[in-house]
C-alpha cells in the first residue's frame, strides 16, 4: 500500500538521538530546549513500553524509534503497540524501522526482501505510511522508503550523504539523518570519545560501503578510524561549530536532524542546553 507523502512528519529541525531510552524527566527539560523529538535507539522491544511514560510527562515533543530492528521485534507485535500509543497521543510517535546489521543477526537473509515483507505485515495492520520511515544508506532502500514510508532515516552519515539522500527522495519525502557530537575544544579529547563509538560500526559492511561511497578510502575506514573519517561524523569544538555542522544537514535537504550527545550521560542535557541557543531554539 503506498499513501501520498504531501505532508511530512513535522518534528522541528533538530531532536535528540538517545541509544537506550531517556527518562521522563531528561525528556521533559528536552522539550523546554525547543527540541522537537527524541529518537529511541539500541532496537527496542517490540513492546515499545518506553514510550507512554515519555510522552505523558511531555506536551508536544515527538517520540521516534531509530530503529525497532526487524530481526528482533516481530512486525504484528510492532503494529499493536503503535496503535496503543497512537490511541493515546495522537500524532506524536514515529516509528523508525531498520534492518540492522548482517554481522550481528544469525537469521540475516536478504535484508531488502525482509524489509518488504515486513512492511507488508505493517500495511496490513493498518499502519499509517504517515507514521513510518525506514533506516536508509544505499539508493535502493531509500527509494523503497520514499515509496513505502514517509521518508528515510540515516545514521552515521554526513551532510554530503545528506544532500545525496535528497537526490533520490525527492522533495516530498521526509529525511531526518543522525549525526554524533561532542562538546570540546580539545580535538585529541574528542576524537577519542567519537572513536570509542565509531569503532564498533568500522566492522559493519553496510556503513564502511557507504563511507566508501561518499569517497572516503578504505585506510580512513580502517580501524580505527582516520582522523578526517572521525571529524566528519562526530561534530565537535564549541557550540557554535557543531551547531554549523549541524545546520549543513539542514542546507543539504534535511527536515529534520537527531543529534547524538557522546561522552556519557551527565553530558547530554548540558551540550543540548549549550547547542540550542546556536540552533536558534528557544530557551
């Protein structure tokens, strides 16, 4: 089933990327930031249970999964719990859905064949095309979410990923990349702290190829990491800089943009406090 994509999810221009989900409290001085949604990572449960917690201690903030992974969270009990919390907050949750990576699932079979039939479970539950994006880095699954979702959602990309991924969409589709930052001057120090988390993803074949792709060599791909391979995907320096780094997403194509806060916890609401006077949210 595919919907008219005229009108996009609207989240503002930046939210938060959490891996594992926030507390109700962290979500509601979010809000007051002026950010417009908090995407859920680590692939939640199919239960989704974080969500009406976050959403009743907020008033309009969107909730987003970034991503529900297919392999682990079967798509009926997926389409269950999105229409509890539609039911109960109407138009404030975004499903994200992905594919994951062939290195860490046993079951990895044809991912796009996956993704298919899984929308196809979706669809015939009846949930909103409105209401979906897809996890998206190569051409073919961002096509296959500008025609079954309402847009794409890449992670671990950059602005020049970004501009490309418009490319294929279209004007119409809804695009919202993630992109990792930390707060420090000091690049040493921050280099470090991206690495720490880059590192991981240097072994996974899906984003080493589109690292590829968008010309970097396979020595920056190469752990653990290059220095301008680092720099281009975890922003870093002082709010203002990783603010611009941040808003070239925008001027590339992006709608929206989900800012991952790396270096622990404690520094989450600090660094989005720092960034949201620079992003020009309120106070």
């Amino acid at each position: 089933m595919t919907e008219s994509l005229s009108l996009k999810p609207d989240l503002g221009s930046y939210g938060v990327w959490t891996f594992g989900k926030v507390k109700p409290e962290q979500a509601v001085e979010i809000e007051k930031l002026g950010y417009g949604a908090v995407w859920v990572g680590g692939s939640p449960a199919a239960d989704l249970a974080f969500a009406e917690p976050i959403l009743e201690s907020t008033q309009t903030l969107q909730l987003a999964t970034g991503i529900v992974n297919i392999w682990t969270a079967e798509a009926d009990a997926v389409a269950e719990s999105f229409h509890r919390i539609e039911a109960a907050y109407p138009g404030r949750f975004l499903l994200g859905i992905g594919v994951g990576h062939p290195e860490h699932t046993e079951e990895y079979r044809n991912p796009y064949e996956a993704l298919v039939e899984y929308l196809n479970v979706l669809d015939a539950a009846k949930v909103p095309t409105s209401r979906l994006v897809l996890a998206a880095l190569g051409d073919k699954v961002l096509k296959l979410a500008a025609q079954r979702s309402a847009g794409a959602h890449p992670y671990l990309t950059t602005p020049e990923h970004t501009a490309h991924a418009r490319d294929v969409l279209g004007d119409s589709v809804f695009l919202a990349p993630e992109h990792k930052v930390v707060l420090s001057t000091d690049s040493a120090a921050a280099r470090e702290i991206g690495r720490e988390t880059v590192d991981f993803y240097l072994g996974l074949s899906n984003y080493r190829n589109n690292w590829l792709r968008l010309g970097f060599t396979e020595k920056d791909v190469a752990k653990p990491g290059s220095d301008k391979l680092i720099d281009a995907v975890v922003a870093h320096g002082t709010a203002e800089a990783i603010a611009a780094r941040l808003q070239q997403h925008i001027a590339n194509g992006a709608d929206h943009v989900a800012i991952q806060v790396l270096g622990g916890w404690d520094k989450l609401l600090p660094t989005l406090t720092a960034l949201a006077g620079p992003l020009g949210l309120k106070d």
